[in-house]
C-alpha cells in the first residue's frame, strides 16, 4: 500500500457541496487516491456535533456510486477532534485516503529498507508563496530563451 492520510476539508454550512464530494470522486476514479474511509461531520449553530456517512445522503450518489465499501476506521474520537476545529455553523469532509500515485514508491523504498520518518503539512500561506516564486522562475527561464 501507498502512504495514508487522514485529510478534514472543511466548509461553511451545515451540509455539504455536491461538487466537493464529487472532487474527491473524480481523484479516487482517476487512480490518485484510494478512499479507505471517510465521515461528514457537522457542528450545529449551538455546538452540537453530528456525523454519518456519505452514502446516506442520496444527492451525492452519483459522485458516490463507485466507491465501493468502506472499512469504517473513522469514529467518534476521531469525529470530536475534526469538530474541534469547525465554526458552529459548518461541516467537515473527513477522508482516510491512501495515496495510491506512491504506492510504487513506497514499496520500493520499503525493499530498500527505508521508511518515512516524518511528514510535515505546508501551510497555506507558504504554499502560495511557494506557488508565486515557482512562476517567478519559469518566468525568469522563458524570459532568456
């Protein structure tokens, strides 16, 4: 298997966007991700935490239909620290995905004995700043050819 992931997408409103669900959809159907599990939680106005399952919600079965089972490792643990960082107000996507484009990677460097020793997320800010040096470049390459 590739490396995994536990991702919270998180959005105003009490209900999810069919075209978020339907994103995640297209990256499972185009072989980037496999989605192992994944969970809607919902923080009322008042605090109170909800949760179900995609497939309970008939307006995303199509960006749902081939899925497939689940394993249901996401819980009620995992549920409460997701709402943790929710507005009253808003819902979060949790997805538990393996990152199945390393999978390949992965298994060789695993042949090799190696292993990842560590994982650090980039934040926003710094991935535009990232985003705006990058074209600067390209840019910069271009303007000598």
């Amino acid at each position: 298997m590739g490396p995994m992931e536990c991702v919270v997408l998180a959005f105003p409103g009490e209900r999810l966007k069919v075209a978020a669900v339907t994103a995640v959809a297209d990256l499972r159907r185009a072989g980037q991700v496999r989605l192992i599990d994944s969970l809607v939680v919902v923080k009322s106005l008042t605090g109170e935490v909800s949760t179900s399952e995609l497939i309970e919600y008939e307006e995303y079965d199509e960006a749902t239909a081939e899925i497939g089972p689940e394993a249901n490792l996401l819980g009620p643990e995992d549920a409460a620290e997701a709402a943790e960082t929710l507005e009253p107000g808003s819902c979060a996507l949790m997805l538990l995905v393996e990152h199945v484009w390393a999978a390949r990677a992965a298994e060789a460097i695993r042949e090799a004995g190696g292993r990842i020793s560590g994982n650090v997320r980039i934040p926003h800010d710094h991935v535009e700043q990232a985003r705006d040096a990058h074209r600067q470049a390209v840019a910069a390459v271009a303007g000598r050819s």
